[in-house]
C-alpha cells in the first residue's frame, strides 16, 4: 500500500488518514459498540489495530494503560485518545464526541418511553424478566474485574474491607475511595510487589503486523508533545466550559435547585470513579437513590438494564438518570416535562465526560512523552481492588430489591431468583454476552406474564 512504502521509507507525514474519514469511522463506532468496556475496547482493537492498521499494538496498549488509570469510561478515553494522537484536539474531542452521542440521544428517547408506558403490562413484565439478569450482571462483573485487578492477599483483604466498609458501615463511596489511595500510597512503598499493576495483552500477533499509520517508532507528532504553556492553556480552557455552564445554570435555576445539583454531584462521579464503568455505579446508586432520591432502586435497575442494552460507554446510564430526576421533577403542573428531562440528560452527560477530554488532552502529551513510567500506579491499584468489594455490595443490593420487592415483610419472588439463577449460569458457565442474557431474560418475562394471563383465564 502507498502509505505503508511511505512509512518505510521515511516519508509518511504524522495525519495521513484525513479528518473527514476518521469521523466516519468514529461515528459508525458509536452506533455498533455494544458490550460494555471489554467489548469496546476489543472492538476498538481489532478495527484501529489489527484491520485499519492506524496504530500500532504497542502505541494502543501504551494508550490503553494510561486510560486504565484513570477515573471514568476508558473505552471513550481510548478512543479520544487515539483520535486526539491523529488529528490533534479536534480530532479527539470529536472522535469522543461522536462515541457517545448516539448514546445519548437513544437513553433519552428510551427513557421517555419508559417513564410513559413503562406501566404498559407487556413492557412492565420485559423489565421483571431484565431486572434479575441485571443483577446477575452487576455480580458477573464484580468477579470478572476482581480475576483482572486482584492477584495477591494484599489486595483481597482491601476489596473485603471496602465490601464491608459499605454494607455494615454505609461509608460514603469517596470515603472509601480515599482510605484505599492511602493504603496504596503507604503500601507502594512498604511492599511494591503487591501493589505492580499487570498487563494484559490483547493480541501476541502484534510483531507479525505490516506496518501502523502510527508505528512503534513513529516520532510523536508535534502537537503531543509536552509543554507546560500547553498544558496550562488547555486547563483553562476546560475549567471554562466546567465554569460557564454550571454559573449559568445557577443564575437561572439557583443553587439548591435540581439542575446545578446534577452538574456537581456528575462533576465528582466523574473525578471519583476509578476502575471503569462498573465502578460508576455504586457512588449514582448512593446520591441518586438515596442522597437526592431523584429516582428509586427498581428504577435505578431498569436505567442500568437500558444502559447495557444501547451502544456507547456504560457509564451512559447517568443521561438514565439525569432525565428521570428532570421528568419527574416537573411532571407536576406541566403539559411537557420531556424538555426538562432531555436538559438533565444533557447536564448530566457534559459534566460527567468534561473531565475524561480534559485527562487525554491535557494528560496525553505526557504521557506521550513518558513511555508509560508512571509512578502513581500504586494507590490506583488499591483503588480499583476497593471497588470490586463496593460493585459486590451494589449487585447484593440489587438483588435485595428484586427478591424480595415489598421489603423483608413481603414474599419472596422466587421467579426473579430462577431468573437470575439462568442468568448467572449463561455469564459464568457459559460466557454468553451481555446482549443475548438479556434479551432471554426480557423473553423469560414475557412468557411468565403471558403464562399468568392464560392461568388467569
């Protein structure tokens, strides 16, 4: 191919791929991405690494690391990154952009629709059969991160302290979060080798590739390189559009008010939550269920169960939950709260994915220049140990609410626990996607409230 004899022979410029196609492809990304962060991430791979040939393996993994680091959806961080290392800021503020929009703009239609019918018998009895297969999920996924991060006592005996630091103690998640970067700080000096966070490859084919737009040896391009007059022009420019937006929602709304309420407490989601999506969760479940009671358990569930099913970073429930606690908020004396619930979704996404651009393109330059030494990797490594023990609790809790709905009092739904049941098998045993679990899940409610019907009768 032209482009790879031009790499050979010294002569290829840093953005031989033009802008206008590299946002095609993002865009068709964010339309496809399903599967949650492992499931991006891989497909990500395999377009931009193994068939499209944009970068090399090593370029991506060294990418990869650094998003692994930090807190917030590394799938999109991922693929800013890589779209900011071609084409410059705009590159990677749109290429992000583009991954999570379609996203957002399906959350929001299905969040009305399920605020309008979702006490339609048939779609209340989809959401029976999905809530179980979420708590299946939510546990799945506890273990799966746990086999990733854990692999050593030191860290086992942190994610049973945060597991029980929450579930008999009800500690904040920020307070946990911040017990476990102290651990890892002293303990990253005390005892380095428990604390070495490992890699793990996706492909070993990587030596045996033709040459990347972006290869291993490819000098970096003079836009990511470091500077400190850029990094202090690019801070200012984020804390702007952190500023402006939140100062103009408090002169129109005021400050207790619901909408600056979901910019702040997004603002710390966002800085908070280390270890991916998953991780996401339990600090939303605590002020979105309990702190501001914006919306309740069961439905807290369902926005999980519509996150997973739509494309895009899982961490998109939080446009779930921004649009509820705006809908609901003004249902009350108004023809028309959907405008208000697709502003909290939007409010709710901005401030929740602003600190993820800011990371990539203030962070990347130095890391690009770097080579992947970092050396705060130990706190991040307790950190994410902790959050194994909190996503635990969350999938308890789940399950809590869907066994036993009307409290400790009611009767156990046994259904919801065969449902769960299957579900966990199809995860475990059987390593079936996310997707299908849930979809034979909303079959299986179905057919139970079909079957109550015909009994009935």
């Amino acid at each position: 191919m032209e482009w790879a004899s031009k790499l050979n022979s010294g002569q290829l410029t840093p953005n031989p791929i033009a802008l206008k196609e590299a946002l095609k492809f993002w865009a068709k990304l964010g339309c496809i991405s399903f599967g949650g962060p492992a499931g991006q991430i891989a497909m990500l791979h395999q377009e931009v690494v193994e068939k499209r040939r944009w970068i090399s393996e090593r370029r991506f993994l060294h990418a990869l690391n650094y998003c692994m680091l930090l807190p917030g959806p590394e799938a999109q961080q991922l693929v800013t990154y890589i779209g900011w290392l071609m084409h410059r800021s705009w590159g990677g503020i749109l290429a992000g952009t583009l991954f999570i929009l379609p996203s957002l703009f399906i959350l929001i239609a299905l969040s009305w629709v399920y605020l309008t019918f979702g006490q339609v018998p048939w779609i209340a009895a989809i959401f029976f059969g999905i809530k179980p297969a979420v708590t299946a999920i939510v546990l799945h996924a506890a273990v799966r991160i746990g086999k990733r991060t854990i692999h050593n006592q030191a860290l086992r005996w942190i994610a049973l302290g945060s597991f029980l630091a929450i579930f008999i103690l009800n500690l904040a998640f920020p307070v946990i979060v911040a017990i476990a970067a102290m651990l890892g700080i002293w303990g990253g000096k005390k005892y380095p080798q428990y604390f070495q966070q490992q890699t793990t490859h996706l492909t070993n084919a990587g030596e045996n590739n033709p040459p990347a737009i972006i290869d291993d040896h490819s000098p970096t391009p003079a836009h990511a390189q470091f500077s400190i007059q850029k990094t202090i022009r690019y801070s200012l420019v984020a804390a702007l559009f952190w500023i402006l937006p939140i100062a103009g929602l408090i002169l129109l709304f005021g400050w207790k008010t619901l909408y600056p309420q979901i910019a702040w407490f997004f603002t710390k989601a966002a800085l908070l939550t280390f270890g991916g999506a998953y991780a996401v969760l339990p600090y939303v479940y605590q002020g979105a269920v309990d702190q501001f009671q914006w919306l309740s358990a069961g439905q807290m569930i369902d926005g999980l169960a519509l996150g997973e099913t739509t494309p895009g970073p899982l961490i998109m429930v939080v446009a779930f939950v921004g649009y509820l606690a705006g809908h609901i908020q003004h249902v009350i004396g108004n023809a028309n709260p959907f405008w208000f619930g697709a502003l909290g979704a939007f409010i709710a996404t901005w401030f929740t994915f602003l600190p993820s651009f800011f990371f990539i393109l203030v962070g990347g330059p130095l890391i690009e220049s770097t080579h992947g030494k970092l050396g705060f990797t130990a706190p991040l490594t307790a950190i994410t140990a902790a959050i194994v023990g909190v996503i635990a609790n969350l999938g308890l809790f789940f399950a809590y609410h869907v066994f036993l709905p009307r409290g400790l009092s009611g009767p156990i739904s046994w259904v919801s626990m065969v449902v769960c049941l299957l579900a966990g098998i199809a995860l475990f045993k059987f390593q079936k996607g996310v997707m299908t679990v849930l979809a034979g899940s909303a079959v299986a409610g179905l057919l139970i409230y079909l079957s109550s019907l015909f009994i009935g009768a």
